[in-house]
C-alpha cells in the first residue's frame, strides 16, 4: 500500500479549506442566465417632455434575475418546458436604453429617477398547446435631494395574453406598451402637478405685510400713529416696586401658496401690546412714564425689522423655508429680551432721565431710518 508524504494535520487542513471554499462557493457565484431574451424594439413616442428626464432607472425587484418564465414550443410527445426569459442586456438597462431613444432627453429640466419595483412574466399551458400569460409592472418615480429619494407617485399595470407557441420575442410589444404607457403616465403627472405639488416648486418668494385689526380689540398692533395711553393699561396692579408695566411681543401670521410653481410666502408681522396685561399704578401717570413704556413697544418693532432682514438675507429652499423662519423668529424674542433688559439697566426703568432721553432719540433715529416715524419738523 502506498502511504500519502503529506502529515496527517497538513491534509485535514487542505481537507477543511475545500470545506470552506464549497461552503461559500454560492456566494461568489453570479446565478443561472436566462434560457433566452427579448430584445425591445425602438419606439419614438409622441410626447416631448417639459418638466423631467429620466435620469437613471434603478432594479428594485425582490428577484433581478430576470424577466420570469415563459413556455418552450412543446416537442413531440413532450410536454411544452418553461424557459426563464429576460430582457436583452438586462431589465433595468434594457427599459433605461428604450426610456432613451423614445423622447430627446431635455438635461435642463429635473432629473427624475424610476424605482423598478415589480417586471415579471407568468405563463402556463392551454390543452390546445398555447400558452396563457400574466405580465406585472409597477414602479415608483421621484427625484433625489440631499441622497435622499422625493416620491412623486407609483404607476401599477397589468397584462393577460395567450399566445401560440413560439419564441418569447413574441411578447415583445407588450412588454413595450406596458413601458409606453408608464412613460406617457409621468409625462401627464408632471405636467398637471408641476405648478401645483409642493415637491414640485421650483423657487420660493416671501413678502412681509403688518397686521392690522379693526376695529381694535383687547390688543394694540403697533402703528407710529397710534401710540400707547394709559387708558389701555386696564389689568390690576400687581405688589410691585414699579409703577407701570407694558407686555410688548412679537408674533407672526403665516400664509404659504404655491402659484405657477412658485412657493409664496406672506409672513403678517406682529408687534402687539395687549391690554389685559398692561397696568400702571393709578397715583404715576405722567407723560414721562408714558414715553418709558411707549419705549418698550418701540423697540419690538425695531426687533421686527431685524427679523425681516435676517430672513431676507436666507437662501430659503423649496423644500426647508420655514426652518430659516423658525430660527430668525427665535432670534428676534431673545433680542428682545436682551435689549429691554439693557434699556431698563440703563433708565432706571424710566427714573434716570439722561439715559431715558438718549434712549428716546436713538429709538426715534432708528425708526426714522426705516422709514417707520416721520423725521420732526
């Protein structure tokens, strides 16, 4: 008997690393071709799209393998064998190279993406010989944005056949319809919702108006012409060691539409006083003190300017124009609250006549600037 020159250990070494080779050979493997192809035939379709191209045509199918199965022509005394078909040079590709040479691609206009969702073919066999088919299509069509995938809508569609038996070529139109009909949907998607669907908008304006409410209620909105009086400070005086307090704010009113493909933005400002939680002490109400809250209303418009202009200066986005909004807004109330509290510091709350006169003018020259207070004659 002839012994082996290799040491037990070497050869159940080799033994286990042919173990480990068969055990994941599958994974190295690129699976069984089809039996046969369909070749989808050129199409010019007449439709030149205004809003998209197709940009790419991604294989979401749960089985890219192929197209399906379909039935062989029987041979004698046999039984008609299925055949697993495709299309030629793949699915995804193959629909991409039709997508191209059925319309000129316009790459000015949005790239759009189709998700391949489900392309199969299903035939069984008829007693007469023939075959019965089922063909299912479905995809989803959007955009990208930031790596991210913007759905604009699915297209579902469905086919039944029979057929003699012959080559898969024979389903070719089919197939090509079904594609058509999908291509001719988005084309008539887009064009309805282009100037319509938010996702759609292609910029974004935004116009700043002051609210206004007549006849006046509880709240005063602040007009340079109708200045505060000590009628509107009506809630009761609290214990306090002041002798007046005035709750100016900031707020807005949002208004978005989306005309000819353009999101508007009307952002109604509000700068309010409200009554109900005004008040003064009964026994102080000179016009010096009056002028010291008056102040206080003053510098909220002021911060209202500052919020305009810090929202003018964004570059909103289609698709995040109230995040700009919501931080400049935030903004604007910790402004306020940092300069009321500094022209308080700095007044005395109104008891330091000096400050409270420079204060008075630098408002007032600001106001003037802006075109809100008339300059005085």
């Amino acid at each position: 008997m002839q012994r082996s020159s290799l040491p037990f250990f070497k050869k159940r070494f080799i033994q286990l690393v042919a173990l480990i080779i068969v055990a994941f050979a599958p994974a190295f493997t690129t699976g069984s071709q089809p039996d046969a192809y369909i070749t989808l035939q050129n199409q010019r379709l007449t439709i030149t799209p205004k809003e998209f191209y197709i940009a790419r045509i991604d294989d979401h199918r749960a089985d890219k393998a192929g197209l399906g199965s379909m039935l062989a022509p029987p041979k004698a005394g046999k039984p008609a064998e299925s055949l697993e078909v495709d299309l030629q040079g793949g699915t995804a590709a193959a629909m991409k190279t039709f997508v191209d040479n059925s319309f000129t691609p316009n790459k000015s206009l949005r790239a759009l993406v189709i998700k391949l969702k489900t392309f199969n073919v299903a035939e069984t066999a008829l007693a007469n010989g023939a075959a019965a088919g089922k063909i299912s299509y479905s995809i989803s069509f959007g955009y990208e944005r930031d790596d991210d995938f913007i759905l604009l809508d699915n297209y579902t569609a469905s086919s039944t056949y029979q057929r003699p038996a012959g080559p898969p070529q024979y389903i070719e139109a089919l197939l090509r319809s079904i594609i058509s009909s999908s291509l001719l949907y988005i084309n008539k998607w887009m064009d309805t919702q282009a100037g319509v669907n938010m996702k759609l908008a292609r910029g974004v304006s935004i116009k700043f108006t002051d609210y206004k409410e007549v006849p006046e209620g509880d709240t005063i909105y602040y007009n340079v012409n109708r200045p505060l009086k000590w009628a509107d400070f009506i809630a009761k005086p609290p214990s306090s060691r002041y002798a007046a307090e005035v709750f100016a704010s900031l707020g807005y009113n949002e208004e978005v539409k989306l005309v000819d493909g353009i999101i508007k933005i009307r952002l109604d400002l509000k700068v309010y006083v409200p009554k109900s939680a005004s008040w003064v002490r009964y026994d102080v109400t000179d016009n010096h003190s009056l002028n010291h809250e008056q102040r206080h209303f003053d510098i909220v418009r002021l911060a209202a300017e500052r919020f305009k202009q810090a929202i003018l200066k964004e570059k909103l986005t289609t698709y995040n124009y109230d995040g700009p909004i919501n931080v400049a807004y935030l903004d604007a109330l910790r402004d306020i609250y940092a300069v009321q509290k500094q022209y308080d510091a700095e007044t005395g709350h109104g008891t330091n006549t000096y400050q409270q006169q420079r204060w008075a003018a630098r408002i007032d020259k600001e106001l003037q600037i802006l075109g809100i207070k008339p300059p005085k004659s």
